[in-house]
C-alpha cells in the first residue's frame, strides 16, 4: 500500500504522520514514512534549513527527482509506504509544480490523501516556525490550489486511484481517521452533519452534539465538518467589530508541533474581512467534496430549548446535495416537530434518537464497533 499525501506549509504533516505510523505498527502493521522535504536537504547539506525553495528551479527539480527516484526503489522493498510531499509551491518563482508526473506514475500509489488545516493554526504554524511573509488571504489561497492541485494530479495519474480530503483536526487529531481510511477500506464511510453556528453559545446541545459525532467516529471512517470550523472566526471578528475594536483575539491549539498548549492569536479585522467571502464559499465547497467522498451523510438534528428543532439550512443544503449525489441519507430528528417534507422526501431513514439509529446500523451490518 503506497499513499501519497500532500498539503501546504504550516500544516506540520510529519508529526501528524508519524503518530499515522505509530498507530500502524500498534496494530501489526509496518510502515515507511518518507519526508520528502527532509530527504532533499538530506542529500544537499550545502542549503541552510528553510532556504530550499529559493534555490534556482533547475537545481530543486534535479535534487526531487533524485529523492523520488530513491523512494521509488524502497517502495519495492516494504509493504506500506507513506510518501509526504507537496502538489505544489507558491514561492518567489510563482506558483510551481512539486512532483512530477512520470516519476508519480512509477511510484504507482494506491491513494492521495490532501491534508488541510484551518486558517488560525496555520498562520500560527508558519508565524512561529517558519520564515514565510504571508497574509490570512495568502492561507487561503495555498490551501485550495493545494487541494485542486492534488485532485488533479491523482486523475491525471489514474482516475480510479482514491482522493480524499482530509482535515487535521482542530481539537482532535484525525490520526485514527487516516488510519481507517488506509488499512480499514472497507469500513463505510460516513459525512456526519449537524448545526454549528446557530447553536454556538448552546452548551447542553453542543455537548449532545459532541456525544453524536463520538459516536460515529467509533463507528464509520468519519468525516465531520467540525474538524475545521472556520466560521467560529468570522462570528468572533462581527463581536470584536461590533465592541469598536480592530483586532479579534482567538486561541489556536498546537501552534507549535513541539506544544498542544493553547495560545493567543491577535488577528487585524481588515485582514479577516478580506477573506470572509473566501472562508464561507471554501466551507461550502469543501463540505459538498467530503459528502461526495463519503458512502453516507448521517445528520443530527438536536431539540432547542423552545420544543423547535434545531436545524440550520446549511445541513439542509447538505442532505439535498447527498440525496442529489446518490447518498444514502440518515436523519437522527430528536424534537416531536415532524420533519419537513424536504427532510423526508430526501432521507432514506428518519430516526428518533441516536440509539435507534445505531441499533439500524449494526442491523444492517454497516458499522461494528472499534476503540474511539
């Protein structure tokens, strides 16, 4: 099994990947992790740390090809391969290629996997680590040509190979989710849906809500749009606007891969209003690809304290587009106000409680139970 996975600077992939490696081989499994980035200064000690982009392009597509051409070999040698590297790079030359498509050929993958984070984690990555003059709008921009870049290396490369977006996680890292979708294959795949902003100061609800998605995680290879949730930033730089301040003050977790201790990020309001249109089109976006990327949505529509049910027209949204997708689409309604009729028109089953629908699951021999 060889998996290529890629994702821009300030993600902090290695970390993330060896604890991949580190849950492997807890479960009997061997895998080789391949830097590239390390691999390439590894062969040119003459580049000081951090200055291999500015080397003229000639010279950093000989040193990759040289790299790719030793991992190439050692893929023949070991039973699982992890090839961490980028699509492509935004440096002082512009925007340029990081592999290249004959050498990807030979190397044959059995997956790409894109590794994305959220804006706040990744500026506070590349502010602390890393000697890259950047921009809020420049996190963005990175992020889905990265993503872009990827796809369309993995259809260009064959289009049967599987692409999956993945998110690091904000709060929890989805190291066990990655695993899953590598050596667990056959586990379905479920996109898990639920309010998030109009429940944002709800704590009872919030905590039904985290309850459900610890659920399904036990059960299907989750992809839970919680993992990157950007709009907590728009909502928290409105208060800031509306207080007369300038600035909106937020904590990023792991700043550092050396630190999992939450810290403060001062962020300019000018700097988010600029993105804002980005960060709303980019979560609709990349929503609509995790759901096409799933087998099934499972959506969780908690009771508000009034009786109403709490559901947004985002997860509205989200259950039209898995039903037009061909889906299957599982509803958990906990309030006693029926569903509207553009919630059971689109559902395949509609469920009282999330007990209910997990007895369904394990009924129909769609999920067995694993560690959380």
């Amino acid at each position: 099994m060889i998996i290529v996975v890629t994702g821009m600077v300030g993600v902090d992939k290695k970390s993330y990947l060896e604890k991949v490696c580190q849950l492997a081989e807890q479960n009997g499994k061997e895998v080789l992790l391949c830097n590239v980035g390390e691999m390439m200064y590894a062969e040119a000690p003459d580049i000081p740390p951090g200055k291999i982009l500015d080397i003229p392009l000639k010279r950093l597509s000989s040193l990759r090809r040289s790299v790719f051409k030793d991992i190439i070999a050692k893929a023949q040698k070991v039973p699982n391969m992890i090839v961490n590297t980028h699509a492509t790079f935004r440096w002082r030359h512009g925007l340029f290629p990081a592999v290249d498509f004959d050498q990807m050929r030979q190397l044959g993958a059995d997956m790409y996997i894109c590794l994305i984070d959220g804006v706040l984690a990744l500026h506070a990555r590349l502010s602390n680590e890393h000697a890259i003059g950047h921009c809020l709008k420049d996190l963005i921009v990175w992020r889905e040509e990265e993503i872009i870049g990827t796809e369309m290396l993995c259809k260009g490369i064959n289009e049967k190979i599987a692409f999956y977006c993945l998110a690091r996680g904000t709060k929890q890292q989805t190291t066990d989710t990655f695993y899953r979708l590598v050596f667990e294959r056959q586990a379905k795949k479920a996109y898990i849906s639920f309010p998030m902003t109009t429940i944002s100061d709800m704590e009872n609800i919030k905590k039904e809500i985290d309850e459900f998605r610890r659920s399904m995680r036990r059960f299907f290879i989750c992809f839970d749009p919680g993992d990157l949730e950007e709009s907590d930033l728009l909502l928290k730089a409105q208060q800031a606007r509306q207080q007369g301040l300038d600035f909106v003050e937020m904590a990023a977790l792991g700043q550092t891969s050396a630190s999992s201790v939450e810290q403060k990020i001062r962020l300019d309001l000018n700097e988010v209003s600029q993105i804002e249109r980005d960060i709303n089109s980019q979560i609709y976006a990349r929503d609509f690809l995790l759901i096409e990327q799933s087998d099934m949505i499972i959506s969780f529509i908690p009771t508000l304290p009034d009786g109403r049910a709490a559901i947004s027209s985002g997860v509205e949204r989200e259950l039209q587009h898995a039903h037009e997708a061909a889906k299957q689409v599982f509803v958990i309604w906990t309030a006693k106000q029926s569903p509207s009729v553009f919630v059971t028109q689109t559902a395949t089953k509609v469920f009282n409680n999330l007990t209910d629908a997990t007895e369904f699951f394990k009924n129909m021999g769609y999920i067995r139970e694993c560690s959380p």
